[in-house]
C-alpha cells in the first residue's frame, strides 16, 4: 500500500489539493469498512409475526410462522438449522360470497408469507428466528380450553362489540392469564374470527378496528391478542363456524388448520365450497390410553338438515371416521364447535324464556347412525358456540359435555334454569343428571389429569381466580358450584 503521508502537499491548485486529501483518507475508510456489517435487507431480516405450534392427526407438531418478509424463516432444530416451507403465499383474493351483503364486504388481503416445518417425534428444542417454540408432551397434564375468542363486529345483526376496551373484549387478557397457568397444551373449541363487517357510525367502542376476512382482522382478533398463549403450548384448533368458507374459511386454511393446504379446499372460490367447508376427523393422543378426536363442524347448520344434502352425508361419513378413532383407545375426549348435548337460553318478543338445545344438524346425521349420538368409548366432547361456560352430565349413559365459549366474544347473559327442569332435554333421549353453568362471565377452563379417565376441571375469571371447579371420572362429571356467581 502506498504510504501517502510520505509524500508532502505543496502548493497546488485547490481542486488538485482537495484530491490528495481525499486520498490520504482512503486508508483510514477502508479500515473502518472493514470492521462494519453490511446492512441488513430490513423485509428479511424482520421478525415473524406470529410463531406457533399446531398438533394434527396422530399428534403431529407442525411449527408455523407468519412473516412480512418475502422468503421464510429458518427453524432451528435440535440445533440445526433448516429452511421452513411457504404454506401460503401473500395474496388479495377476489370478492367472494359471504354471509354479508356484498356491499358489506369486500376482497381478502393477505400481504403475509405463511410458513411451516415439521416437528420430529422426540425434537428437544425448536426456535424460529431465535423465538423458541413450545413442545409438545406425550402425555399431557395441564390443558387449557378456550373458545369464541374474536370481537364481533356483524351489521346483519346490528352487533358492534366495543373491540378497543380491554373490559368488553378481554381476550387479551384471557389469553395472558391461560398462559401463566403454565399448560402443557391448548384446546381451541372454535371461532376465532368475529370481525366480519365494518364498526357502524355511532359506535366509539369499535372505531377504527379492521374487518373482513384478511390478515388485519385476523391479527386483531387472534393472533395479536393471542400471543401470549401461542408461546406457551402447542395448539389443538377446532374449526367453528365463523371459520366456514363463507365467513372466515380462507384464513382458517391459510394459517390455523394443521394439514397440507390444497387448492380448491381453501375456500377461495364459492364453487369448492363443499370440498373447502368439511375435513375428516383426526386423532391426537394424549398418553395411559386417552386420545383427542377432533372434528371439523363448521358447516352444519341448527336448523338440521334433510337427507340427500350434502352436509346430512358429509356429517354421517364423519361419524363413521368418528367411530373407527375411537376404537383405537379405551377413553376419548371429544372436541367439536358446536354442542350436541348443552343448552342455552335466550328470550322471546313477549319476554318469555326459550330453551335453545343441542346442534340439530348433528343430531340428525349422527343420530340417523346411533341415537345415542356418540361412540360408546367418548366419555367427555368439548365445544363452545353457545357465549358461556357449561357442564352437563346425564344419567342416560351420553357423554359428559363441557362448553368454553366465554373467552371474549360477547356473552350470552339469558341464565339457563337450574337445576335443569324435569323433562328439558339437549337431545333425544338425553337425561340431565348434574349441570352448572357460568353466565356473562369471561375466562378460560382448565382440566388437570387426575387418571385415565379423570379429571379435574377448572373454571378461571379474567384474573385468573378459580371460580369452580368440576371432577370428571368416565361419562359423568359433577361440579361444587351448580350456578357461578
């Protein structure tokens, strides 16, 4: 290198002078140049939006991650290092059918890059850009159950949420106190998504907030308030019916359901819907011989059905699967959106009570197979889709059911009567033995191992407190409060 230093400056004209000072300078620039780091491409090197842990059939952990960036995350495997796989690319989808009125809703915007990687049985440690990721346990003992978390915002039902006050939509906070319970997994009954339509004038509580079926809303309602939870535990995600092809369906597939995702099964266009708006069940195990069978119920309808329609045969072919996974275990764990064997309760014009019963669109289909609705070895199902907590055992032999709607859509306020009067009946032939029930009231339940078909069942509030508690030992399942106060 040429040791410009050496040589003096003599008078030469300023343009000549000013060059040779730039020259000695080189030096001194090429050694801080050296020690720099290149800058980083900022879309790249952006942390995932979301990281999350999904558990599909036979309790495969698939790792996902949503990123702005314009390739994916690398996963960091037991140490090393593998690129995850696109699931879905960014796109805006054209304008659909919804259940809104078409001017009402409008295309949906995915500017987002959905990734995903395999979990090995046995991994130890995952990390996606240096956020580890929750493993799951072969035999889980700490369940967390939540549903029907999304703010609802629907004209068609002139219902506007107040989605920007924590303490009329709380599941940020739900989600953070679940979470410090320390659960070895998640349990989601279903409806994430509720911001369908846009928040109308003269409603302050939800000004501002995105709607529609693209990322924004679905950031809003789930992943952002969410997040806490997603970091604690693996995830078993139910499909409800907000999540069908017309409502939520296209980001149900892009993000939440653990299979491959398929073109024509996205529910993209109307025309596939009734590929998109079904999925055969799956089973996740649980460990000592208890199994999850997890079923997709978000087209059916509680209206019932007629036979021929493609939704009576769709649901009759599920129970077939249904009943085959069961017989692979001695105790299964039902888990399914919408409720068989709950009531809920809502008022008439004149202000007389009606009791709302079971799905009768299920109760159709899976009754035209077994009238008693479920498999002989399902002791317990969990759902949510009626906005409260509930638990109900019969003296007929059905299963116990559990409903965990209430973890921060708008409630249900109507009280179902209890004790259940004599002759009121979610189902035919359904006895009610014991029921308890939580009205308007936000949180999340709880289920603790107890055996292998026993469990001890945990109703939390908003601050974390237990408010009750339940044991569930085979079909039945008791509780020491009968109306949460």
């Amino acid at each position: 290198m040429v040791n410009y230093a050496a040589f003096p400056l003599p008078s030469i004209p300023v343009p000549i002078r000013i060059l040779r000072l730039a020259l000695l300078a080189i030096p001194a620039l090429l050694a801080a140049c050296a020690g720099m780091t290149p800058p980083a491409n900022t879309a790249s090197a952006a942390a995932p939006l979301s990281t999350y842990v999904v558990l599909g059939e036979e309790g495969a952990a698939v790792a996902r991650a949503i990123t702005a960036a314009p390739s994916c995350p690398a996963i960091a495997i037991d140490g090393k290092t593998q690129a995850m796989a696109p699931r879905a690319q960014p796109a805006t989808i054209a304008q659909r059918g919804t259940n809104s009125a078409p001017p009402d809703t409008k295309p949906a915007a995915f500017p987002v890059l959905t990734c995903e990687a395999v979990l090995p049985q046995g991994t130890s440690s995952a990390s996606i850009a240096g956020q580890p990721l929750p493993l799951p346990k072969a035999a889980p003992q700490r369940i967390v159950v939540i549903g029907d978390t999304g703010c609802r915002l629907l004209k068609s039902q002139n219902a506007y949420q107040n989605c920007n006050f924590a303490a009329e939509y709380p599941f940020a906070r739900t989600a953070e106190q679940a979470a410090a319970w320390k659960p070895d997994l998640v349990i989601h009954v279903g409806d994430y998504h509720y911001r369908e339509t846009a928040c109308a004038p003269g409603h302050p509580g939800c000004v501002g907030s995105p709607w529609g079926y693209g990322w924004d809303a679905w950031q809003a309602d789930f992943f952002a308030p969410g997040a806490t939870l997603l970091k604690a535990a693996p995830w078993v995600m139910v499909r409800g019916n907000h999540e069908s092809c017309a409502r939520g369906g296209q980001g149900w597939w892009r993000f939440l359901d653990p299979r491959a995702l398929q073109a024509g099964r996205d529910c993209n266009a109307d025309a596939d819907d009734a590929s998109g708006n079904y999925s055969d069940p799956y089973a996740v195990p649980l460990g000592q011989d208890t199994q999850l069978l997890v079923l997709d119920t978000a087209a059916t309808s509680w209206r019932g059905f007629k036979p021929g329609d493609v939704a009576w045969d769709k649901y009759r072919d599920n129970y077939r699967r249904l009943d085959a996974l069961s017989r692979r275990a001695p105790h299964n764990i039902a888990v399914m959106h919408h409720p068989l064997l709950g009531l809920g309760a809502d008022t008439r014009a004149d202000g007389s009570l009606t009791i709302l019963k079971g799905d009768l669109g299920l109760q159709q289909s899976f009754g035209s197979l077994n009238p008693a609705l479920f498999p002989a070895a399902v002791q317990t199902v969990l759902s949510g889709h009626v906005h409260l907590w509930e638990q109900m055992s019969f003296s007929s032999g059905h299963p116990s059911q559990f409903i965990a709607g209430f973890a921060g859509t708008a409630e249900d306020i109507v009280p179902i009567p209890l004790p259940v009067p004599d002759g009121v009946t979610p189902a035919p032939g359904a006895v009610v033995e014991h029921a308890s029930a939580w009205i308007d009231g936000f949180g999340f339940m709880t289920m603790e191992r107890q055996g292998p078909e026993q469990w001890l069942v945990g109703v939390h509030d908003l601050q974390g407190r237990l408010r009750n508690t339940c044991r569930i030992d085979g079909r039945r399942s008791v509780c020491e409060q009968v109306r949460v106060r």
